[in-house]
C-alpha cells in the first residue's frame, strides 16, 4: 500500500461523505477512554467544529475550560477497532479571532542555563492576527523597542491530535505526547494534511485541540502563538490486516513524514528514522542495505518540540523522490 495513494484515496472518498457541524459544548483536558464520546462518526464523514486555546479561551475570548491544552472530542469513529490505523486528513483549518498569546521565555533544553534561568517566571506576550494581511504582530502596548515593525507569517495548525493512549489507566494528560499521537506541536499538522494515528481501542477515541496561528521549531519560548480554530477534517479507517502502525505519521502534498517522540533528543532522531525506514520498505520492497542510500541522499529533519517532557524529531523525504523508485504494493 503506496501512503500517497491512499492520501488520495481519502480526500476524493470525503467528497462524498455526511457533512457533520459539531459545536463542542464541554472540553477535556485528558487523551483518554473515560471520557463519553462527544460526537460518534464514521469512516468517511466531513466534521466541521472548533478549538479553544490552551488556556481555555474561546473564539469569543470566554473561558470555557481550565487551561492545560483543553481538547474538542473524543469523537467516537465506528468500526475502528483496535490494532487499525487512522488516516485523519485536515480538510480545513482558519483562525477564528485576532488575538493570540505566547511567552517571553527560552525553554531549558534550547539555551544555556545562564540563560535559561533569566526567565524563571515566564510574562505573557499578546500578538495580533491579521487574517486580510496573513501577518502576526506583537500588540502596540507590548515595549519592545526594536520590535515595531517585526511581523510573521501566519501559519496556522492544531497542536494536538491524537487518540486514546494504551497505558494502565488508559489516559494521559493533553500536555504529553507520544504513539499515540497528542501534544505534537509540529506544524505540518496543518489544512491537507493527513495524520496517521495507531488505534489502541474500539472507536479510537479521537481528540484535536491546541491551535496555533504560527510556531517557529521546537517551540522554544514554551508556548507557539497560542489561539483558538475551525477545524473541518475527515477520518478514514485502515484495517489491521493492511498495515500495523506504532508511531504517528504525517504526509502532505510533497512529504512524507514519520514522529519520533522520547526523552533524549538521540533516541527521538533513531525512532523517527527507524519508522521512516520501515515505511520505505513496505512501500518499496527496499533491502535494508538500499534503503541506505536512499535516505542518506534525501532524507530531511525537524525538531519540532523540544519544550514538553519529551522532545521530538521529525524525519521526511519529499515525495518526488518516489518517481525513482519502483513501487511493490498494490493502489488501494
């Protein structure tokens, strides 16, 4: 099975599909098994619906939820089982206020300590969304004096995704990430994206949250351009007989892309690596002796959290690299 066939596959099958609006009356701050399903859907549907901000603002700057990265969901998914693979495509992703927030911080594991400790008690910085312009700005009434001009370019996408983890309580907290997705904070999780995503339970449990407007890699000042989002997207569900899947995956137009989640940044890099490498050989029959020359001549790295418990390496190769090699796996 060819990952960008079935990339398409999903995003012509959604053209057909129920169109679902979910607007979320109650939020979780947990990826977890215990919470009654919000919305039950299935393989195929469009949902529409929205996010708060990490600190559990809405659109409407209202406080709905303690803050902590509170989630929209779980959404329910039928006949997802345990041991099948979620293909989850963000069909549409917008900024829905003008205001974000971030802070004026360094993270420990991106500076010196000398540094680091400068900033024991982190301030809040607002910014300024402007959708027409697609710039981000620091608010007039922050003093920076070398800042007035500085802008950034939008680039809005959800910080969490993910499903109901496998552990002895069968939850976590939705500031965690791991293989079961979560707290991710990679900014390829955007509008056409599609994040592959483990299923550990029946109905997947399937939870989104924690919008940000832009965030440079690894998220280094603790926090990206915290705001809150619509979010339309579509769930396909890959059977187990298909594929076992054990760590998320994300592919886009021109990437595809394997997460390595842990500890130590060295052991990040070799589980990325490590998945990549298998999904090359899946989709290409390649020995593990060829798939050396194909990764060390394309192959690509992100390090998009480094702030969180754990940090994290994205490892990709563009897909135009595929044009050279043979497939060995049937279209879906």
């Amino acid at each position: 099975m060819r990952y960008v066939f079935l990339y398409l596959f999903i995003v012509s099958y959604s053209l057909n599909a129920q169109h679902i609006d979910f607007t979320p009356t109650s939020f979780s701050n947990l990826f977890s098994l215990n919470v009654k399903p919000a919305l039950t859907i299935k393989s195929g549907d469009v949902i529409h619906t929205e996010t708060i901000d990490a600190a559990g603002f809405d659109k409407h700057g209202v406080k709905r939820q303690k803050g902590g990265n509170p989630l929209t969901g779980p959404f329910y998914i039928e006949d997802a089982l345990a041991g099948d693979m979620l293909a989850v495509t963000i069909t549409k992703l917008s900024l829905n206020r003008s205001e974000a927030f971030t802070t004026e911080s360094f993270s420990s594991r991106s500076v010196t300590e000398s540094i680091a400790k400068q900033f024991k008690k982190a301030r809040l910085v607002k910014w300024k969304l402007d959708t027409l312009s697609g710039f981000a700005s620091i608010k007039s009434d922050t003093l920076y004096e070398h800042l007035n001009s500085f802008k950034v370019p939008l680039k809005p996408f959800l910080g969490c995704i993910g499903v109901a983890p496998l552990n002895r309580k069968n939850e976590i907290l939705s500031f965690f990430q791991g293989d079961f997705g979560g707290n991710l904070d990679c900014s390829f999780v955007t509008q056409s994206a599609t994040v592959y995503l483990p299923v550990f339970h029946d109905g997947a449990y399937l939870y989104i949250g924690d919008g940000h407007a832009v965030q440079g890699d690894g998220e280094i000042a603790g926090n990206a351009l915290e705001t809150s989002l619509d979010v339309s997207f579509t769930v396909k569900v890959v059977k187990k007989d298909r594929l076992q899947l054990t760590s998320p995956r994300i592919e886009d137009s021109a990437y595809i892309m394997a997460l390595g989640v842990a500890k130590k940044l060295d052991d990040a890099l070799k589980i990325a690596t490590t998945d990549l490498l298998q999904w090359l050989q899946h989709d290409y029959n390649l020995t593990l002796q060829e798939t050396t020359q194909v990764m060390s001549t394309t192959i690509e790295y992100n390090i998009p959290e480094v702030a969180d418990p754990k940090v994290e390496v994205v490892a990709k190769i563009r897909k135009d690299v595929f044009r050279r090699l043979k497939s060995s796996k049937e279209n879906l």
